[in-house]
C-alpha cells in the first residue's frame, strides 16, 4: 500500500508539473514578472496547510510466532492534516535553508489484528483495528536547490531531517491490555519536491514531501496483548502541502 501510495505521489508531481508549465505559459502571454525584488531577500516567512497519510512500518516480536492469540499485524494507511510556520534563508541563487516551526500535525495510524481466537466475551471480532492517534509538534530542517525562475514559476527539491514530539503520547500510562503505547521523541529522514508560482503579492507553493522515522517509536509492555506481539514501530508519511509566502 505504501508503493501504491508513493505512485499516487509520483502522478500529483506529474500533475503539478504540468500544471506548472501551464501556468508559465500564460504568465508568459500576459509578460508580467510578479514579486520581483523577493528572489534579492536573504529571510522570509510563510505559511503552510498541510494533508498527510500515514501508516507505522512494522516489525514483530519473536514471540510472535508463538503467540496463541494473534495471527497477523496489518498496518493500515490513515489521513490527517496540520499547520506550520515557514522560516527560509536564503545564501545563494540555488540554495537555501528551510526551518519549519511550529510544525504541529494531527496524524491517525491504524493497525489491523487477525485473532485467531476471539473472546466472546469481551465481543471481539476476529479482526480488530486499533486506532493510534498522535498530535506531533515537529521541527523539520531542509536544504532547498531551486532551478532558475521562468517569469513567475520556479521549482524546487529539498532533503533534511526532523525531530517530533508526540503531545498524546501514552507511553506512561496504565490501562488496558488493547492499548498500543508510543514514545514521545521521534527522528527522522524528508525529502520532496515542489513550485513556485509567483502572484502579485504572494507566492503559492504545492509541495510534496515523503517522511521516514528511523527511530522505534514503541513502547513495549508485554503484558499487554496488542503490543507484545510488536517489536519495532516506525512512522512513514506521505504529506501535501499548500505554502503561502510572501
């Protein structure tokens, strides 16, 4: 499912792409260069409104394979969205470097249980899904390389790295054996690309980035029967963002 998702992410950039020389070829008609002097700023701000999907990248447990209750983890894509601040400087015609804060993203990520035998008693059903929720606030950090600006359409690519503070996270708490429980610090890998279009007094951004944690994320309980068949816990995101600047 996440191939199938980073597919969907490849025909957005074609899209967008497309919609891109579109928009370069009627500003081109209309020959008027928006927001001239911004590509001389060393500093500006933004805005960003974001959508993201979502799913935990699982690996299990040795007592896995001997586990009487579970018979197989199946993570499942979830949507959510968020809000971030844009903070860019710029030191050289090709490259700046992009700071995100506040980054603050609600996330939902799914993972879907076999049982192989329900409990009548609690009304299991012999496929249950536990719904993770977290409230991230992030700090992202990219290295941006921008082409050469035709009229007012540019496009850009960035890679970097982030740190993540799940504001829900329930690694502390003490309830049932169905809970699922996160650490709060996650970190991780980014890259994505995106275009400028340049209006008369802002600059509207797509953007498309894929966001890799490369920490566990999972706080283990073995006594619990949903986390002690999970070993590792890692975040995957596919995120689309609408940036504003100025």
């Amino acid at each position: 499912m996440y191939n199938l998702l980073r597919n969907k992410a490849c025909q957005l950039v074609i899209g967008l792409l497309v919609c891109g020389l579109s928009f370069q070829k009627v500003q081109a008609q209309n020959r008027t260069l928006h927001l001239e002097n911004h590509d001389d700023k060393k500093y500006y701000l933004g805005i960003a409104l974001m959508y993201n999907t979502s799913r935990f990248n699982v690996s299990h447990d040795a007592s896995f394979l001997f586990h009487d209750s579970v018979s197989a983890i199946n993570p499942l894509n979830s949507g959510g969205f968020g809000l971030a601040g844009m903070h860019t400087y710029r030191f050289s015609d090709r490259f700046e470097v992009r700071a995100i804060f506040p980054q603050l993203l609600f996330a939902y990520k799914d993972l879907q249980y076999d049982l192989k035998t329900p409990d009548p008693f609690y009304d299991e059903a012999p496929v249950v899904t536990k719904r993770v929720e977290s409230i991230q606030l992030g700090l992202p950090v990219h290295l941006k390389f921008r082409s050469d600006r035709i009229n007012n359409f540019r496009v850009y690519m960035f890679a970097g790295g982030k740190v993540e503070y799940d504001l829900s996270s329930n690694s502390n708490a003490r309830k049932a054996d169905d809970m699922i429980k996160l650490k709060k610090i996650d970190y991780g890998i980014e890259a994505g690309i995106g275009f400028n279009f340049y209006f008369p007094v802002f600059i509207l951004s797509p953007e498309i980035k894929i966001s890799n944690g490369v920490q566990n994320i999972h706080a283990r309980d073995a006594s619990f029967k949903y986390s002690s068949t999970v070993d590792q816990l890692k975040s995957r995101m596919i995120m689309f963002s609408l940036i504003f600047e100025g």
